[in-house]
C-alpha cells in the first residue's frame, strides 16, 4: 500500500501534471464564470485534449476544471444575480442580497472557502468509503428515485421565504415546461404545437440565463431610479470573517458536505440537486429561517459545501460500479476506459496506484482553489467598476451568445428572452423563480421514475412502500408535507 501511494505522489506531483492542472483551473474559472457554459460542457471540451495525454495528467485536467467550474460559478451570481453554472442557482438570490447589503466579500469568500472544505470532505469519503456508498447506492431502484426527486421538489417549497402557496405556482409552472417535447417515457411528443424545435424541449439552461440574467436587464431598463439599483463598488478582503464563519456554523458545514457526497453518490442526482436539497434543509433547520433570503450566510455556507462534495461523491459509484453520478463522470468513465483504467472493483486491485492518484488529484485540486479562487474574484471584482448602462448592454450580450452556443440556435435565443419576461412579470409580483428551475431540473426525472415504479408493481400504488429505502424516504416525504399543515391548523385552533 505505502509503495503504491508512493508511485501515486510521485505521479501526481510531476511537474507535467502540476501544469496541466494549473492551465485546467484557469480554463474551469473562465468556463464557470461565464453564464450558460456549464461543468459538463467545461468536461466535454476538454475530452479531446485528454486524447493526447497519459492517465494521470488527463483525469487531472477533468477533476480540477470541473472544481474550479462549480465554484466559480458563485461568482456571477453573487455580484450580478446570474448562476454560472446549475449548481450555484439554488443560492444566487442570497448571495445577491448581501451583494446589495454592501457585503459581497463574505458571500464570495463563503463560496470559494466552504467549496474546498466541501470538496475535501467528499474526498476523504471517497477514500475512506467507497465501495460502502457505492453498494449503497447501488440499491436505489425507480422506486427510491421517485421519492427522491419528489423530496427535493418539496425543497423548492421550503426555499420560498415568504408564500409557500406562491412557490407552489411557480414549481407547477416548471414541472410543465419540464413536460414539454419529447422527453417523456412515450416518446410523444407534448406541447409542442407543431414547432419541430418544441419536440427537443425547452432548455434548463437557455431558461436558467432567461430567467436570472434577462429578468434583471429588464428591471434595470424599466427602472425608474437607476441609483436605487446600483450595487456595492467594492469588495474588501474576501477572507475575512471566514474562519468566524466556520467557528459559528459547523453543523451547517458538515451536514452540507455530508448531503452533498450522498446525494452525489446517488446515479443521476448530481451537485445541482445536492446544492437546492443542502439550501431548504439549511432553512428548514436554521435558528432564523425568516433571515434566508434577504441575504443570510448560512445557506451559502451549507449548500457552497455540498455542491462540492458532490462533485466527489459522483465519482465513488463510477470508479466502484462504472456507474456516473452524473454527467460529469458520464464523461470520465468513457476518458478511463480510453486509459485502459477500465472502472470497477478490480480496478482497487490491479492498479491502486492510479486510484491513489486520483484520490491525491482531488486534494490538490481542492487546496489549490482557494490561491486561484482568490485570483480570479479579484480579476472578475473589477465589474462592479463598470458603469451600469455598459454593464447591461454587455451581460445582454453575453446571455445572447452563450445561449446560441450551447445548440447553436435562434430558437434558443427566443425561448430565453421569453423566460426573461415571464420571471420579470413573477417577480414584480411576488412569485420565486428559483422553484421553477427546480421543477424543469427535475420534472423529467419525477416522471420516468413514476411510470417505470408503476409498470413494476403492474399498477399499485403500494409498490411505493414496498421496498425499505422506499418505504424510508416515502414515510420522510410524506411527513414534510403532513407536518407543516398539522402545525398550522394547531395555531390556528389555539388562536
């Protein structure tokens, strides 16, 4: 073992691979600064670049763009409301917040330190645990799945600060759009109205830049009183008040990383899903949840660590099974048998020391976050200086571009502009957005899992209950929604 872990730092710490690692964090910053290009697109690319490179250095260019990408996605939604990536739109309006309250350092310190705690967390799982979780996860049918999705579409209630009913609304709203297209267990095709770019659905991703980024050029160009608008000049040191931070919430940080690695454990799920699941239980237990969403750290703190985590979590059942957590690792399983790393169980075996490595990969990439992290929040920094009436035009463009990218379509370009004025319209009135892109992310999933449980059981609703996790995870739903309405009418009988 100890000669094993010797081969595996001396190939980690090769001065090719240092260097690989270092351009693959600057190219994972640019990607997950920039709305509308994603983690998996940031892996994608790099695919073919992998094709000329040994084992080691091209799973390292892959793990540490992808940490890099996660992260840096906080940053365009903590100093202008737009999510880099899927993963930091569960808290872009809580870091927004404290951008206006004049505190965009602590939101964006938060990001980058609890990102690399996470990230370290569900790395030392990844050693310590992995053929545990993985064979864990491995018990998860359509039946565990459904309950799954549909407790983290609860969340998307729990994150509504002020209305539930309004959230509700809104999630519905999503779950339609989710249900537009062909992308359904019947292949028929739904709501498309005849429009042959209807059948491929409508994009989370064009709707995600529409609803977050165009939503606000639109409040910004009806806005009345621009100088109400306007954010914080500045950013003062991002590090400061971090370790008081950590001092004040370690429940937050562990239950965060926890959630995220388990949840990113899990086939499919990914750190999306852990980032909106990590936000409502940070609410949900919180000693002030009337504080979350008006600009409160503790979300950040919780859901920064586990979209992280996940990241590693994704890759227990990958390397165990050559099963993906999630689009991310559906890509690297493909670069490892490429390697001749072919993933499963004798992988641990045959080649420990190319499994050290990567576990190393993992830690150096999570430790070098934070030097490169605090760089390119300076770099980016400088848009606050930019007048708003450059700014917006600028963004505008921006979404405008990254948007026909992902499919090189027009029809894109409609569909966010379109989002853009219907979350403009939600807002003015109350309505959350972030349910919305909730319902599209995980609208898909709720119905494949539902009609594949229900072939299953041949049509019984109890098959449901049947099996233990199911039967957990249902009973656990179940009592979120139950609980909340019992307590209510209880006030409402003693008032």
């Amino acid at each position: 073992m100890m000669s094993a872990f010797a081969q595996a730092a001396g190939m980690v710490f090769d001065p090719y691979v240092i260097f690989v690692m270092m351009l693959a964090s600057i190219y994972g910053l640019f990607v997950g600064a920039v709305p509308g290009l994603t983690a998996t697109m940031a892996t994608a690319l790099l695919v073919p670049v992998t094709f000329f490179m040994p084992p080691i250095p091209a799973i390292a260019a892959i793990v540490t763009a992808t940490a890099m990408a996660i992260f840096s996605g906080d940053i365009p939604g903590c100093l202008l409301r737009i999510p880099g990536t899927p993963a930091s739109a569960a808290y872009t309006d809580e870091a927004f917040a404290l951008t206006r309250k004049g505190q965009a350092e602590m939101a964006l310190g938060a990001g980058l330190v609890f990102s690399a705690i996470g990230g370290l967390f569900g790395t030392l799982v990844l050693i310590f645990a992995s053929p545990a979780l993985a064979e864990f996860a491995l018990r998860f049918s359509s039946f565990e799945y459904f309950w799954l999705v549909l407790l983290g579409l609860t969340c998307a209630i729990v994150i509504t600060s002020q209305s539930p009913l309004k959230g509700v609304v809104t999630l519905m709203l999503g779950l339609l759009v989710a249900c537009v297209g062909l992308g359904n267990p019947a292949g028929f095709p739904r709501f498309t109205f005849g429009n042959a770019e209807m059948t491929g659905g409508i994009g989370m991703i064009p709707m995600m830049i529409g609803m977050f980024a165009i939503s606000e050029v639109i409040r910004y160009l009806v806005n009345t009183n621009p100088e109400a608008e306007l954010v914080v000049e500045k950013v003062g040191s991002v590090l400061k008040g971090q370790w008081e931070l950590t001092k004040q919430y370690p429940k937050q940080i562990v239950r965060g990383s926890a959630l995220g690695t388990l949840v990113g454990a899990l086939p499919g799920a990914g750190a999306d899903i852990a980032a909106w699941m990590s936000y409502a239980v940070s609410k949900k237990f919180s000693k002030t949840p009337e504080k979350f969403g008006t600009g409160h750290i503790e979300g950040i703190v919780e859901s920064g660590a586990a979209n992280n985590s996940a990241l590693a979590g994704a890759w227990i059942p990958a390397l165990v099974f050559g099963i993906p957590g999630d689009s991310i690792t559906a890509i690297v399983i493909g670069v490892l048998y490429m390697k001749n790393m072919n993933p499963g169980p004798t992988l641990f075996t045959t080649q420990p020391e190319n499994i050290y490595a990567v576990f190393l990969l993992f830690i150096v990439a999570n430790i070098i976050m934070i030097p490169l992290g605090l760089m390119c929040i300076k770099v980016v920094k400088q848009i606050l200086k930019v007048p708003r009436e450059v700014l917006m035009p600028t963004i505008l463009m921006f979404c405008l571009v990254g948007t026909f990218a992902i499919n090189n379509s027009v029809f894109d370009i409609g569909i966010m502009l379109a989002c853009g004025l219907v979350a403009y319209v939600l807002e003015e009135n109350g309505f959350p957005v972030a349910p919305a892109i909730l319902g599209v992310v995980l609208g898909t999933m709720l119905e494949e899992n539902f009609v594949t449980s229900m072939i299953k059981s041949g049509g019984a609703l109890s098959g449901f209950f049947e099996r233990p996790i199911a039967a957990g995870l249902g009973v656990v739903t179940l009592l979120v929604w139950v609980i909340p309405a019992l307590m209510a009418i209880k006030r409402r009988h003693q008032g």
